[in-house]
C-alpha cells in the first residue's frame, strides 16, 4: 500500500522545481532577449524576473558594457597606387539587445566588414603622405559611416583608431633615406646658422676690443702728453724762477752727454759740434770769474796807499782757490769729451764723425 504523503512531496518538489525555473536573475550591465513560443516577447532588465517555465524561454544574452574590437591587417590601395596594410581599433557597444539580436545575425562580423570597406573607400581618396598625416581625418570618416550604419543593429561605434598603417618595404625604405635627407639638410642649416651668428659674434668681439684699445691708446698718450707738458712747463718755471746762468746751462749740457750713448739701440750717433764750444763758454765763465777777481785785487793793492776810501781787495787765498776751480771745471769738460769720442770709437760705428778732428786729404788719381 502506498503511503499517502508519497504523493504530497512529489508535489511540493515538483513545485519547488517550476518556481525556480521560472526565476530568472539578470546581473547588471546585462540583457536577456525572451521568446515566448519562438516569437520575441520581452527584454529582461538586470535584477529579479519571473517568466513562465516551458513557454518563456531565453534566446540571447547581451553585454552592454563597451567592448573592443581589433580587426586584421587589411591591404588597401591609396590613390597613388600603393598597396598598404592598415589595423584598425573599434570601441562599440550593445545599445538596443532586440535590434541586435535580430536585425542583424552577426553584429561583429558585420561592423568588421563594414569597417573594412569604409576604409577603403576613405583610404581610396588619399595618397599615402596624406593617409599617414590625416588619422585623425580618416577616424572621423569611419565613426561617420559606422555611425549611420550601425544604428539600426542596436550597436552604437563610439570611437575608431587606426592601430598601424604598414607601407610596402620598398616605401619604407624611401621614407627613411627621405627623412635622413630632410634632417642631414636642417643639419647642415643649422650649423651654418650657428656658423653665421659665431662669426658676427666674434667680429663683433674683436671690433669692440679694437675700438676699447684704441680708446685706451688715445687715454694713455693724452695723459702722458699732459704729464710731459705739465713737466716741462715746471722744469721751464723752476729755470726762471732761479734765473740759471750761461755757466749752470753749460755744465747740464755736459752732463747729459755721456746718457746718449747708453741708451738701448743707439747704433749711430753724432757728438755736436756745440760741444766744444759749451766747454770753451765753461772755460771761459770761470776764467771771466778769475779775471775779474784778479784786477779787482790788483787795483786795491795799487789804490791802497791812496787813503781810507780805497777798498781792500779779495783775500789771495780764495782768489786761488776760485782760479783752481775753473780750472778743474774746465778739464772735467775736456775729460768727458774724451770719454765721449772713446766711446764712440769703441763702438766702431760707421759715420760717426768728430766735428774738431781734421779732415783726411783726398788722394789724387
């Protein structure tokens, strides 16, 4: 015999079973797609649904996050003819799950198509220099096309990005020996530049430390022109202000004889002829002293006897003494005089002449 409650748990297990089957937790950022008997009823929003168990059932799933897509190197040809291999980056996203669901059988393979041949018809437009400096161009071109086409799958393109634009090797090639031109040439210009700017630098340098020199030179000579005029003029003062004699003149002359000739590169010079001459006005200054001492002695030695009046005349001592002086003066001159054509002999110098010796007689043919 069965046992009642047999059939009250198969019951409770069978309901339990249909209530969970007909639960239905969508996480979030998620979309379920319902059929109802194969025809689309309704979409299942993230959280907590009910559907009824074998006749609602679950066709497709979709994530509405943002997705990314990196298509295969595709060749396109530029307008020049150049075959070049471009990646391209999509970022799509679900925004409509039934129109993705149905609209289209496969949204991806779709948007890869599509991307392929919007490319190459934007690609197809431009030249290669063009193409590798107008990304941003050829972006906004793809979004645009992807855009109005995609609209209607439910998918919404919001950003493209060429990943990579490969030219053939040969192109390659050329571009790198063009671009080592352009940076040898920007190269050699800025180098002459530099050049350039070095030169007036230093032109410049040196004009101003000409013109600072010449200014110091100028400085320098006016000053030592003004110290030599301010010189003589004292020296001129001094000599009349203690009124020297002929006798005084004299000896100086013959003392600044002997400097002649020890200045530095005096090779050539010439003993004046007023040198004899200054020792003859020496001679004769102290003798003229001499003299006129002598008959003032003598005229008060005979006008002695004449009376009180008369004026005694200079002690013999100092009249000695003053003729012993001019004396020696007189053959110290003589003496330097001497020194001075030693010297000159010496030096064996052609063309120094002696103003007092006698002319060598010519010889006759």
């Amino acid at each position: 015999m069965i046992d009642p409650v047999i059939p009250f748990i198969i019951l409770a297990v069978l309901f339990v079973a249909i209530a969970l089957s007909s639960i239905r937790i969508v996480p979030q950022a998620r979309a379920y797609n319902i059929e109802r008997f194969g025809r689309y009823t309704r979409t299942l929003v993230p959280g907590l649904n009910f559907i009824i168990p074998g006749v609602d059932r679950v066709n497709t799933k979709f994530d509405l996050r943002e997705h990314v897509f990196t298509s295969r190197p595709q060749p396109v040809i530029t307008e020049d003819n150049l075959v070049v291999n471009i990646d391209t980056v999509l970022y799509y996203q679900v925004t409509d799950p039934k129109a993705a669901a149905y609209e289209v059988a496969n949204y991806i393979q779709a948007i890869d198509q599509l991307t392929v041949t919007t490319l190459r018809n934007v690609i197809g437009s431009m030249d290669l220099e063009r193409t590798l400096t107008s990304r941003e161009e050829i972006n906004t071109r793809l979004r645009g096309v992807l855009d109005d086409t995609t609209g209607k799958w439910g998918i919404r393109v919001n950003r493209v990005e060429i990943k990579a634009i490969d030219p053939p090797p040969t192109i390659k090639e050329a571009m790198e020996k063009q671009m080592r031109a352009d940076r040898d040439k920007r190269a050699a210009i800025l180098h002459a530049e530099g050049e350039r700017q070095a030169r007036i630098l230093r032109a410049e340098g040196a004009r101003q430390q000409v013109i600072l020199e010449a200014q110091g030179d100028q400085q320098a000579a006016i000053l030592r022109a003004d110290g030599e005029a301010q010189a003589v003029e004292r020296v001129f003062q001094a000599v009349h202000a203690n009124n020297a004699d002929a006798k005084l003149l004299a000896y100086k002359y013959l003392e600044t004889l002997p400097h002649l000739a020890n200045g530095e590169g005096n090779t050539f010079w010439v003993i004046p002829g007023e040198l004899t001459e200054a020792v003859k006005n020496v001679s004769h200054a102290f003798a003229g002293d001499t003299a006129r001492s002598g008959p003032s002695t003598e005229k008060g030695e005979d006008a002695a006897p004449a009376g009180p009046a008369q004026l005694t005349g200079p002690d013999p001592t100092e009249r000695s003494a003053s003729a012993q002086a001019a004396v020696e003066a007189a053959e110290a001159a003589r003496q330097a005089v001497a020194d001075a054509r030693d010297d000159v002999r010496r030096a064996g110098v052609a063309g120094v002449r002696d103003p007092e010796a006698t002319p060598r007689p010519r010889k006759e043919d």
